[in-house]
C-alpha cells in the first residue's frame, strides 16, 4: 500500500479507534473511502480534510448549543 492510501487497519490506527468505529462509520455513510478489489482503501489527504469539516461542524454545533443555554437565561 503506498503511504497516502489506507487499509482499515491502518485508519484505525492513525484515527486511534477500533476497527469496528471505522465500519460503523462506512456504515453510516460518514468516512470518505472507496473499495479496492472489496477491500476499503482511504486517502489520507481525504481523511484529513474529514477531519478539519468535522472539527469546523463539531465548533458549529457546540457554539449553537451555547447560545441557547445563554438565550435560556
């Protein structure tokens, strides 16, 4: 495998979750990949920009949820 494509183990591994997260999340349809021969491959320039769009969502959500406990009040 070359260095900017990953097998699952090795998401696993640089995301720091078990395998099974990484299904769960294939499942849902929620990580970039593609299938190689029926076995899931990842860019890793792909996986890094998922990451960044979900910190970005992440910071969204909770600044959302923030101003509606202050809104509360």
């Amino acid at each position: 495998m070359t260095e900017s494509t990953l097998t699952i183990k090795e998401l696993a591994k640089y995301l720091n979750v078990t395998e099974r997260t990484i299904y769960n999340l294939l499942e849902r349809g929620q990580l970039p990949g593609f299938k190689v021969g029926g076995a899931w491959r990842f860019k890793r320039e792909d996986i890094n920009n998922w990451i960044e769009d979900n910190k970005k969502m992440n910071h969204k959500i909770k600044t959302k949820k923030r101003q509606k406990i202050q809104n509360r009040k």
